[in-house]
C-alpha cells in the first residue's frame, strides 16, 4: 500500500458496517499474505476501506471520503507513516 494515499483512517467491527450506496463499483486488492481486503472505488479510484491484517473482525474506513466529514477537524487522529504495519513490530 503506497504510503501516499494519505487516508484518514478508523476503526469499526464488522458487524456495524454497511454499505448503503456504490458496492457495485467497489474492486477489491489484495497483496502479501492476501489476509486484508482492501476496496476502491472502481471510478474514481479512492481507498474506501479495507478489512485489517492486524485483527480481520474489524474494518479501517476511510473517513476522508465520506461526504459531509472533515477529517482535518478531528482531535485524536493517529497517524500512521504507511511504511510500516502494526503486526510487523516484534
């Protein structure tokens, strides 16, 4: 995943998302250990989301691409550098 997409990311389970409008032109993308699923809008090509490596019960959102939501307004946001991924620290 190129470190310069520049999403803003959180969290939900599972279980408390849905996809209300647009999955049919979502592609999914899956490399190295093929265990997350990363979606992008087949379109226009922005990261929307994507089930995590790191604990696959949860899925990362793009909170960037939502419309109405300005994610440089929100307090509390960590910041990742892209290169490396959580389940890698030893």
């Amino acid at each position: 995943m190129c470190k310069r997409r520049g999403a803003v990311v959180a969290s939900v389970e599972l279980k408390d998302l849905s996809i209300t409008e647009g999955a049919d032109v979502l592609s999914l993308y899956q490399f190295n250990t093929n265990t997350a699923r990363h979606y992008f809008c087949s379109k226009c090509g922005i990261y929307t989301h994507h089930q995590r490596r790191s604990n696959p019960e949860l899925y990362a959102i793009n909170i960037a691409c939502l419309e109405g939501v300005d994610p440089f307004v929100l307090k509390h946001v960590p910041v990742l550098d892209g290169e490396d991924h959580p389940s890698d620290k030893q």
